[in-house]
C-alpha cells in the first residue's frame, strides 16, 4: 500500500514539474527504471506495482513526439540515445528474467508500440533487430502463459515490418553453430555521454543470455545508463556536437541484410520467428491460434529465397500442416451422409466458429467436418501466398504426409459407405483448392504423373484405375459420386487433368482411317447418310430389322445438310451447320418431345454452352494447345487406338442409357459435355465431328448414340402409347405434372427424355465453339 501511494504520489509531482527537454525527459525516465533496479529491495512485488509501466509509457510518448517533431528520416536525439546505449538489449535481459514479476509482458508490449508507432525503419539497426531476435526467442515457449497475448501482438507487428521491406528478413535468419557455439563476438563502440569516453566491450549472444538481470542492473549496465542520465545537456552546442557524433555511431552499425545473406548463404540458419509463431499456433486459445496463423502467412509470403528454403528445410512448418490434417481427417466419422458433406455451407479458415446448439442444420460429424475442411482452407491459402520455392515444398510434404498415407487408403477401401463417404470428402476437397501448387500434387496423387497413352488391361497407377472403376459401380449412388468428382476436376486449370484422362490417347489421331473418302460419302443430299457413320444394314444388332417392322423408316438418320459436295474445309473443320443438324437429328421425331413444351428447343442451351465455353477457354489460356490438327502424316496412325480407361467408362456407361436410372444419366452426360467443351482440336473432333472416317474397331461419341438410337427404334414397336407416356414422363420431369400412377418402361422414357436433350446440348456446344475459332 505504501509502495503504490509513494508512486501516485511520484506522477503527481512529475505532472506538476515544469517540462524538459525532450531528451532531458527521456534520460530522466530511463534513469528512474534503472535505479529501481538499485534501490529495490523487493523483487517480488509485480512491475504494476512499480512505476516502471509508467515511465515506458512516457519513454515511448516522447520518441513519438520527438519523430512527429522532425523531418521526415531523420532520427532526433532521444532514439539516438536509445539505440547507442542499448535500451532495447536491457530491456530484453529484464524480459527474460520477468524481474520484477510482469516485466516481461511490459517489455513486450515496448517493443510491440515502438515498432507499430515510429514510423522510421528501426529493425536495420543492430541495436534494434538483436534484442528483437532474442525476444522472439522467448515467445512461444510456454504454451497458455500469461503472457501469450502480449507474445503473439509482437510477433505480428514483426511480421508485419517484414512484409513491408521483405530483405530485413535476412536479419532473422540466425546461424545454428555460430548461436550454439557461442562465437558471434562483436566489438562495437559505445559512447559515453557523460565523459566521451570509449569503453570497448566484448559481448556474445550467449553471455549476454547467461548474465542475470541483477548483475546487469548492479554492474557496468546500470552505470552506462545512470551516467548518461546526469550528462550535461544545457549547452546547446554541447548537444549539437553529441546527436552528430551519436548519429554517426549509431549509422556504422546498421548492417546490410544483403551482407548477411551473402555471408551465411551455405549455413544452416534457425528461423526462431516461424518457430515461435508454429509454437503458438498450438495455443488453446483460438484467437492466438488465428493469429499465428496470419503471421505465418505473412512470412510464407516473402520473396526472399534465402527465408523460403530456410522455412521449409529448418522449420516444422510441413510437420505441423500435415500432422494436423492427419488428425482432424481422422477424427472424422466413418459415415457421413453425402447430401451432407455437398451442402455444407463455404468454409473459411479462421471463421469456423461453430454452435450446435444454435444449428439447425446440424448433422453428427459436423463440427469436425467444419474443423477438418477449415484447416484444409488454410493450408490451401497459405501455400496460394508462398512464396514458389515454398509452395511446392509444402504441397509435396502435403501429398506425401497427408494424401498418400492417410487419404489414400480410405479411398480403396471396398466398404460401399466408406468409399461413399470417402469420395464425397475428395469431392469437397477438390472444390476447395485455390492454390496451382496444391492443385498439381493434388492431380499427381489422384491420377499420376504418366503421360503416356494407356493401354487396355494395363494399370499403372492403382488409385486413378480404382476412382474410374467406380464410375461404373454397383451402387449408382457411387457412380454418381464419382462421376461428379471427376466433373468438378476437369473444370480445374490444370492441364494434367484432361492429358492423363483423355487428351494422351488422340494425340496420335489414330482413331482415323487414314483414306481418302469415297464419291458415297460425298453424295450427302442424293442418299441423306452421314458419311463415316455406322451403317445398320451391315450391323449385327439391326440384321433382324425387316422392311415391314422398321416403324420408323429409314430417314431417321437424315442430316438435311446443304448440297456442299465436301464434308470438311481447308483448316480441317467439318462445317458447322452440318454437324448441328447432325444431333439435332439423331433422335427420331417419335421420340422427341421437346417439341411440344415450350421453352425446351436447341436454342435454349445457347446460352449456357457459351458462358462454359469462355470458361473453359479461360483456363486452358496457358496450356499451348494447337488451333489445328496433328496432320496425319505426322502421326502414327500404325499404333492400335485405345480409348483410355476414363471414356471407355463413359462411352459403355452412355450405350446403357436407357436402362439407367435418370439421375446417372444425368451425370454422365454432363461429364462427356464438359469433356467437349475443351478447345483442343483432337478433343473436338473425335467428341463432336460426326463425319471422321473411323479406324476399324473404334467407336467415338456420335458412334455410340448411334447405336443407342438404333437400339431405341427396336424397343420403341413394343411400347403402346410411346408418344403419350412420353410426354406425361417430361412434364413429371419439369414439375408440370404431379407425380401419378407409375408409368411402365418409366427409366426408358426418362433416358430417351436425357438423350434429346444431351443431343441438343452437344449440337449448341459445336455450334459456340465454331464460332468463337471463327472470330480469333
């Protein structure tokens, strides 16, 4: 009690004491901490206790108005006398004794305002950025400590200095064996001010750490700083004289970082600001966790290259992102329903804040989820904001530590729910990646690095063959999930994708007969076949078709094309307005029913084929794809042609459209649409050219509809009332017609309503994507 009235009774006489100078003032405060320090004989009251809190305050107020006093850079008296005398290297040795108890929480929230406040570059100086490293030491050491607020506002504003002028990260990059070894010994020059003197001081980071605050404060510390304080100060010329020489003084020791870097550049290096901030990130607290987060993120992000291999070779930052994800994956629950997992809301990291009382869309599993995919955000973030050295190391330790041993597995399980489960996570994941990095080793973990062109029977990379198996699984449930997988990856800028899945295969074009086409082909408008379609006359499936049962005729197939003798132009292109009217007319008009709803014509998927279409274009930019074709006499037409395990998949799963229910159907389309939106041209022509002479024993997209369509004309004769039962099916579909008695052949009917449509959708893409090559 009586401590705290002799200090109010202290400030209220200082209050009432004419003003100081402002260095006169400043010396005075810095004087009456170090005589606490001699005159104490209690170190076990708390620094709130003392007026040391006080006379911080009033060091720092006077360096702030001492700089806004000033011309812009340049340094006044005060803050010379602070980085000659070495305030911040006493300050820190306090610190790190906590003596008296809370010192160190009062020296960090010094360094903390001085850095945030003065606006002149402080951290060059050597008297600056040392005690500032060995600060940062001291953060993080204690997890839940009282000082942990205090700890992660000084790192930050550290962090922060350093985005500013990324090169002083340079200074923060200490070397392990001149630290350990204790043999950065330094001779500096310190000018007395009382006297002007010159005192030369050996000094070592590791003695420096083993003095005791007492001894500092009782030896050559306290009588450096004491002295200083009763210098004279009244002559004018005298102070002149002093700030010149101090500025000097203090000007020969603001080292070059570039120096540093050259000096050390093989040397293995500590980054004790990355570590102090990974130690906190396991902090209990939350908002400390968020904090550290954002500061790693600042640091990941500077382009010095010495910083960035530093990070990922002398850190644990890879340990501690891919340990994490580990864990908060494995806590998750084996099931969870995939409607779930699809419409949880957008997840970002650092706002996964979460009440399950206050939801009402809680699901079991939800708050890990949350936890899981939030973690997964920043990881993602943080490597979209690396630097390149950076990011790649972190996106392979990713795929080495995370998705190959742990994801992995759950992805080859043969437990349906697991592998629903599994595939609805993957899902999610590849919807939430931002970051070319973690993207790319995300495509090499899912389909492999080959490039080659795949061969039937013939696996190289078990998970990818396993994914495509499950496009085509027992459980429709599965193949939808899949198949929507696959879709959402093929919409994501990377040209891995479409090359490993499809592309690898038609680079060669040897799906074309290379002949010359022959006097029928050319003879369109006098016979109405499509040249190089299948002829159903000579097809097995169609020899039990008479005369008298064909229902529908022969014009099924008609293309109406005008009467231009040659099917393609100069540039390879097969005119536009043929192959429009090529799908557009292979459904037969028995069964069409767009026909009679409004609002349902070819012109409607215009629109949408564009917008995908500038889309897609937008992320293949970059790729370098041809605007042509590979001419044929280039490729190697000899090599037997294999679709590829992915459209194989597609292409069987298409044949059995009217025997599938209508939501795979659905799936399937949309993934071969995608697939023809792609702007290459052997992409182009094998998915949407009707009129390629195809080699023996291959089948392209138009092959397959063919046949569908012929299978169709066979089932349609043994249906009463097609038309009709047609009709009520598309008007369910559309929400016209209330659902009603159960229709007979209902998945039929839906899946001849699905191939329509998917004809039309194809004949618009065709149609935006001969136009958009005509107008570049």
């Amino acid at each position: 009690m009586f401590t705290k009235f002799t200090n109010i009774l202290q400030q209220a006489v200082e209050a009432l004491a004419p003003s100081l100078p402002l260095q006169e003032d400043f010396v005075y405060h810095w004087k009456a901490i170090t005589h606490y320090y001699i005159e104490t004989t209690d170190d076990k009251a708390p620094v709130t206790d003392t007026n040391i809190p006080s006379h911080l305050d009033q060091m720092l107020d006077i360096l702030i108005q001492e700089e806004h006093e000033r011309e812009s850079g340049e340094t006044g008296p005060c803050m010379e006398y602070l980085l000659h005398h070495k305030i911040l290297e006493t300050l820190y040795t306090l610190g790190k004794a906590d003596c008296p108890p809370g010192m160190k929480q009062q020296v960090l929230i010094f360094y903390t305002k001085l850095l945030g406040r003065i606006k002149q570059p402080l951290l060059p100086h050597v008297n600056v950025h040392k005690p500032v490293q060995k600060l940062i030491r001291l953060c993080g050491e204690v997890l839940a400590a009282p000082t942990e607020n205090e700890e992660i506002q000084f790192l930050c504003i550290v962090c922060a200095k350093l985005k500013q002028d990324p090169y002083l990260v340079n200074f923060f990059l200490e070397n392990k064996s001149q630290r350990n070894a204790g043999i950065t010994n330094r001779r500096q020059t310190v000018v007395d001010a009382s006297n002007k003197a010159v005192v030369n001081a050996t000094s070592s980071s590791e003695t420096e750490q083993a003095k005791s605050p007492e001894d500092e404060a009782s030896t050559g510390l306290c009588s450096a700083t004491c002295g200083a304080a009763t210098s004279p100060l009244d002559s004018s010329s005298g102070s002149s004289q002093q700030s010149t020489d101090l500025s000097s003084s203090f000007n020969e020791m603001v080292l070059s970082p570039q120096k540093i870097a050259a000096t050390d550049h093989c040397q293995n290096h500590d980054y004790n600001l990355v570590n102090s901030l990974l130690n906190l990130s396991n902090s209990p607290d939350g908002r400390i966790v968020v904090k550290a987060s954002e500061g790693l993120m600042l640091l990941v992000s500077l382009p010095e290259p010495a910083a960035a291999k530093c990070l990922t070779e002398n850190t644990s930052l890879c340990q501690l992102l891919t340990e994490r994800l580990g864990t908060l994956y494995r806590a998750l629950p084996q099931s969870i329903d995939p409607m779930d997992i699809e419409s949880l809301e957008s997840v970002n990291w650092g706002l996964d804040s979460y009440s399950h009382k206050e939801d009402t869309t809680a699901f079991p599993g939800k708050r890990a989820l949350i936890s899981f995919l939030s973690w997964f955000d920043y990881c993602d973030q943080l490597i979209k904001e690396a630097h390149k050295l950076t990011a790649a190391a972190l996106a392979r330790a990713i795929r080495e530590r995370f998705f190959v041993p742990v994801m992995e597995p759950q992805l080859l399980q043969t437990s349906e729910i697991g592998i629903l489960t599994s595939i609805s996570l993957l899902n999610r994941i590849i919807r939430q990646i931002t970051s070319n990095a973690m993207l790319q080793e995300f495509v090499f973990f899912l389909l492999g690095e080959w490039r080659q062109p795949e061969t039937p029977g013939h696996n190289k990379h078990q998970l990818r063959y396993r994914l495509i198996e499950h496009c085509d699984h027992l459980s429709d449930e599965i193949s939808i999930m899949t198949l929507r997988m696959f879709e959402h990856l093929l919409q994501k800028p990377n040209e891995h994708v479409i090359y490993n899945m499809v592309l690898r295969n038609l680079v060669e074009r040897n799906y074309v007969e290379n002949k010359p086409p022959c006097q029928e082909d050319k003879d369109i408008v006098e016979n109405g076949q499509i040249a190089g379609a299948v002829d159903l006359e000579e097809d097995p499936l169609f020899t039990d078709m008479s005369p008298d049962n064909r229902m529908l005729g022969s014009n099924w197939l008609t293309a109406s094309p005008p009467p231009t003798p040659d099917h393609s132009k100069s540039d390879g292109k097969t005119e536009v307005h043929k192959i429009v009217n090529s799908f557009l007319c292979l459904v037969p008009d028995e069964a069409k029913s767009s026909y009679y709803v409004e609002g349902t014509g070819y012109d409607t998927y215009l629109r949408d084929a564009h917008r995908q279409f500038r889309d897609c274009c937008g992320n293949c930019m970059r790729w370098d794809w041809p605007g042509t074709p590979k001419p044929l006499e280039k490729c190697n037409l000899e090599s037997p042609f294999f679709e590829g395990h992915f459209l194989k998949v597609l292409f069987d799963r298409m044949g059995r459209i009217l025997d599938q229910p209508y939501d795979v159907n659905l799936q399937v389309t949309s993934v071969l649409s995608k697939l023809s939106l792609f702007p290459h041209p052997h992409i182009h022509e094998y998915l949407l050219d009707p009129y390629i002479n195809l080699a023996p024993n291959c089948r392209s997209l138009f092959s397959v509809i063919v046949r569908v369509v012929g299978d169709l004309m066979l089932r349609i004769q043994r249906i009463p009332d097609f038309t009709p039962k047609l009709m009520l099916v598309r008007k369910r579909l559309l929400g016209f017609e209330q659902d009603g008695p159960i229709i007979d052949h209902m998945t039929l009917l839906e899946g001849v309503i699905v191939l329509e449509e998917f004809c039309k959708e194809l004949a618009a893409i065709a149609f935006v994507k001969f136009h958009a090559s005509t107008a570049t």
